[in-house]
C-alpha cells in the first residue's frame, strides 16, 4: 500500500476572485492549467480534468486542456474525471485521447463513467430513454478501440465497423483506461467484464460503505477469469494549513455548489453541521494536511486501494486556495500518506 499512486481531480470550477467576482471561463482554464503544472512539480501523480457542460464549470473539452498541460509538465499522468462516453463518439474518444498520449510522451489515461448530470445529452442530440443503451454499447465498441487492431462490431446505435482501423496507434500499444462508478453493482461488475481498473466515486458518507464493491470486483474479475486490476477512489476534499482554517475557508464555496445542484435535484440546503459531519466521518478529507494525509491513508487501508484522487476543487473556491491545497498535498500529504502506509505495511 506504501506503492499507493495519489492524485488530484478537477471539474474545472467557475471560481470567485479575492473580491468575490467571478472569474471569466478563460481565465479559469488557464488557472487549470496552472494548477496541474504546479501539481507535477510537487510530485503528484495523476490530474484528473471532469467533463461538464453547464455555466458552472469551465470545461466542456478536457482533452484540449490536458494537451495544454501535457506540454508543461514532464512526468504527471494525465486523464479525465470523467469522459461522459454515453453522448461522445468511442472512436473520437480513442482518437483524442491517442493523440494525448503521443504529446504527453505516455502519460494519457481514460476514466470512462455516465456523468453525474445529463446536460450533454439534449446538447448532442441523445435521449435520456436510451441511457443505458447508449453507454453499454459505447463501452463495448471502445474497449474493441482500444485493442488497437482492426476492429469489426455491430450495434444499434450506429452503422457497423467492418476490419476498421483507427489512428493514431499508441507508442505502448494501449491507453490506461478505467471505468468510474458511482456505487451501482451492474457499473462495478460492467469494469469486471472490460477487465478495465475500477474508480469508485465516493462523495457523500462513509468511505468504508464501499468495501463491498471493491470485494465485488475483485471477486468478478476472478470468476470472469480476468486478472487483478487496481481500484482507486475519488473523494471531494481541501487542505489548509489548520483544520479550523480549510473548514472555515472551504464551507461557504462547498454551500454555493451543494446548494446549486440540491435546488436542481430536489436536495434540502445544507448547513454547516452537515457540512462538519462529514468531514468527520463522511467522504470530505478536509483539514491540515496531517488530518487530510490520516483521512486518506484510512480511506486506502480501509478499502484496499491502489489510488487515491482528492477533488480539490470545490465550487467557487479562489484559485489561490487551490493552489496552496495542491502544495501541501503534494509536499506534505502524499509523503504522510505512504509513510503511514509504510509503518502498517512494517
């Protein structure tokens, strides 16, 4: 476990300036991109751009703006958090992305998933009937992509491929690509099937609640006959220099967004209880990065994990924030994090 791979995740925020104005799209994406250079420089491992398209989040192209990070960094992995497969074309998502790994020199990952919202399906013309259908033949076509060899499939929702090609080929011969699940078994045993990596979206509750889909899995890939595939997890979270500075700095950004998306879905506003509660107990790893790098380290040991990616960003918190988040996560919390793993592996 002390081999734990530790990144950092983004939506790509609107964020707020030090005035509390918000900050224009394009200058949020050039902040992004900032950040992950600044996450490479400090050692971590992967950075992980979301796909959304919405006014509250920058953006809606991450394979574009991982390009632009891939051009100034050296040795980060670079993906996506998550590429919503079910309203994008797999042999695009396959071309795209094999591109990213030609200019990262290696460094391209894939996080397949649904999306947590449904705004992209009117955008490109699909129907929320087809949900299902769409991303299960869509993972189907793209896992055959991935071979890189000459791909024959049928389906329903687009013409055949016959012995089709598609390039670029990649210089390793495939593309890590991982499917993200937000706690459904059919999700977690689909990623057994496509003998791809599992990444476990935990963003409300108990880490720990989750231990039956990791068991799940592993025990898929075994009865499938498929071998032993990592398991990561995606949590919310922020680092401060004091518990009491990131709880204090973080809960009124964290308010704006839950607020948002609970008016949208039906969800009571929340409070600062709530918001308490779970970092005490729930899936937010906030606080100093000594209590941020002990959540982490009880959140892999619990789970069994190989990696652990920390979605910093959160709503309309100012750039600067970010920044120093990703400092001491980088500096000080991933060095914490193997060290307690290390001490229980010893």
């Amino acid at each position: 476990m002390s081999d734990v791979e530790l990144g950092l995740d983004t939506f790509g925020d609107v964020t707020v300036d030090a005035a509390g104005e918000r900050l224009p799209y394009d200058q949020v994406i050039r902040n992004v991109v900032e950040q992950a250079v600044l996450a490479d420089s400090v050692g971590v491992d992967f950075f992980g751009l979301g796909e959304h398209h919405r006014d509250d989040f920058a953006v809606s192209a991450p394979e574009i703006v991982l390009a632009a990070i891939a051009s100034r960094t050296e040795r980060i992995h670079l993906g996506t958090a998550v590429t919503v497969l079910s309203s994008d074309d797999p042999v695009r998502v396959y071309e795209k992305f094999a591109t990213l790994d030609a200019v990262s020199n290696g460094r391209a990952e894939i996080i397949l998933g649904r999306g947590s919202f449904t705004e992209s399906f009117p955008l490109f013309g699909f129907d929320l009937r087809d949900y299902e259908k769409l991303f299960e033949e869509k993972i189907d076509l793209l896992s055959h992509l991935l071979t890189e060899g000459p791909v024959s499939w049928e389906g329903s929702i687009r013409p055949p491929l016959v012995e089709q090609q598609v390039y670029p080929k990649t210089a390793s011969g495939s593309i890590r690509t991982w499917v993200g699940v937000g706690g459904s078994p059919e999700s977690v045993v689909r990623a057994a099937h496509y003998g791809m990596p599992l990444v476990l979206a935990i963003i409300g509750g108990q880490p720990e609640r989750f231990k039956p889909y990791v068991e799940l899995y592993h025990r898929a890939l075994d009865q499938m006959g498929k071998p032993s595939m990592p398991v990561a997890v995606h949590s919310p979270g922020f680092v401060a220099d004091t518990d009491q500075e990131a709880a204090d700095l973080l809960y009124p950004h964290h308010k704006t967004m839950v607020d948002r998306i609970g008016a949208e879905r039906g969800w009571p506003p929340t409070n600062r209880e709530r918001f308490d509660d779970e970092i005490r107990d729930g899936a937010l790893h906030v606080g100093s990065p000594e209590t941020v790098a002990q959540k982490i380290a009880k959140t892999v040991r619990d789970l069994g994990v190989q990696r652990f990616d920390l979605k910093y960003s959160n709503g309309t918190l100012p750039h600067e924030a970010s920044m120093h988040a990703i400092e001491l996560y980088g500096t000080v919390v991933i060095p914490r994090v193997r060290e307690l793993l290390a001490d229980d592996a010893s």
